[in-house]
C-alpha cells in the first residue's frame, strides 16, 4: 500500500481533534458521539487512540505498557457514526499541476480525512463519482480499512462530467442510518443541481461537510491578454479578452461561491472553500472540534 496521498504530517497535527456530528445526531450515537457500549458479551472488534472523554475502564493497559501510548478497546455493538466521502472525480478536476492540481488536492485531503476518522474510532467509506461511473468503498470501521480507501484513491484519474444528485442518490440507498457525508468536488454544475442535492442529504437526515476545491486560476483569473478557454468536460473552446473580463468575472464567480455558501446555510450543512493553493490542514479544521 503506497502512502504518497495520505499527508501524515497534518494527521499528527491534528491527532487531538475530533470530528463529530451536531447534537441533534449525536444523540443517536455512541463513542466520541455520545455513550459508551452496552450489552452482556460484546465481540471485541479492534483499538482506537484514547480521547477525553472516552471510558477509562476500555483502556487496554498491556497496550500502554509495550507503546507507551493510551487506546482504548472498541466492540461490535458500538454504534458509531458511519461517514461517507463522495469524491468528484469529473474531467474539470484535472485541472492544475502537481499539488495544485484539484483532483491530486481532493485526494489528498481525503485519504487524510479517512485516516483521522477511523483513528477516532468511526467507519468510513468512499465513492468516487462522476456523471456516468461510480465506485464504492463500503464503510468499515478499523484502522485496516484506510488499505483499501487509499488504494481506490490513488487510481483514480479525472474524466466525464460533473454529476451530484446520482452519486448521491446511491449512496443514501447503502446508508440507512444516520451518517455524515463529505461530498468533496469543485461543484462545477449549475446552482439548481447544486441546491437539490443538499437537501436531498438534509432531507434524509444525514449530515453534510462540503468541501469545494478550487484552483486560484479559477477564482483569481489572472490571465494577461487574449487566450482560448477549453472546457474539460465538453471539449468547446472560446476566445476571450482575459483584461476585460476579469472583473466581471471575478464577481460572478464570488456571487456563485456565495449562492453555495448560502444553500448549505439554509441545509445546515457546512460549506468549506478549500483552494488548491493552501495546506490540507486549513479546511479539514474547519469541520474539527479540539
């Protein structure tokens, strides 16, 4: 299993925060979400590092004698939270060069993610999608179960067009619980779309991170002169002065940020700007509690 997406760096850094639900959800759960396990003979399933407020009486202690470090043991009949990390693989990701790149980004910033929450003890799965081809990765608890996240992520390559509420309908039907969705793309599709699929998630009553990657080229816009624009995802090509479109540019892209930003307001979901030119670390805080 190849490392190279997973910023282990960030992982340490973050190590001591958690990742939870809103009250509203937490209430159905257990672990870092809520209470602890019930029942007469509970099957032991694997270790979590220890975090305030776990119980003390799960700390396996001939584990802190040969590493020195504290976990704690988790059970099958835990209920933890599920998450699902839907990530956007369309042909406008390919936007960009080496790490600046959007879809080399999402990678990143997911595998990262998948790591620091089944540290936390939750399950994890991953779809990788885009208009006409999705992939998933069912969710597992265990820290076993970042091999095959990263191993998906790591061969995916950018290509078809942008879809949402398809991959999204899919991935409701394989949680009928209550999860918490991290849908991870550069949303380049128009506002309804964008709008339907949120509450789509809110409507089913799970919960929404949105993370949206964008490169600084596509919010900047610091072309100089006139230059042909092709769309990655149709192939169709126009010539444009970039001098005088910039402004009015700029500002249709910051209104079309701020329509997202006001949607998932209204979901109570959470919208992320997660530019490609800033660490990993500075999003995935932002859907953090220390």
């Amino acid at each position: 299993m190849s490392k190279e997406i997973l910023d282990i760096e960030t992982a340490i850094r973050l190590k001591n925060f958690n990742f939870r639900t809103s009250t509203k959800v937490r209430a159905y759960k257990s672990g870092i979400h809520k209470s602890s396990y019930h029942g007469m003979s509970p099957d032991f399933m694997d270790h979590k590092e220890y975090n305030r407020g776990d119980e003390l009486k799960q700390i396996d202690w001939r584990l802190y004698g040969r590493h020195d470090r504290l976990y704690v043991k988790k059970f099958e009949d835990e209920v933890n939270l599920s998450w699902c990390i839907l990530v956007d693989n369309s042909a406008s990701m390919g936007y960009g060069d080496g790490l600046s790149n959007k879809l080399n980004y999402a990678k990143t910033l997911s595998a990262t993610l998948a790591y620091l929450l089944l540290k936390q003890g939750d399950a994890v799965g991953l779809l990788v999608f885009s208009d006409d081809k999705m992939d998933f990765v069912p969710p597992k608890s265990g820290s076993r179960n970042i091999t095959p996240i990263l191993n998906r992520l790591e061969s995916i390559e950018p290509a078809g067009r942008t879809g949402l509420k398809e991959p999204v309908l899919k991935t409701l039907e394989a949680y009928r619980t209550d999860a918490s969705f991290i849908l991870v793309s550069d949303f380049l599709v128009d506002i309804e779309t964008i709008e339907q699929t949120v509450k789509l998630i809110k409507n089913s009553r799970k919960e929404l991170s949105l993370f949206h990657i964008l490169h600084p080229d596509e919010t900047e816009f610091n072309f100089t002169g006139s230059i042909e624009f092709e769309d990655m995802e149709t192939n169709s090509k126009i010539i444009t002065d970039t001098d005088s479109l910039r402004q009015s540019y700029r500002k249709r892209v910051g209104e079309f940020i701020e329509n997202i930003r006001h949607i998932c307001h209204e979901n109570e979901s959470r919208h992320v700007l997660a530019p490609t030119n800033e660490p990993i670390e500075k999003p995935i805080i932002q859907i953090a509690d220390k």
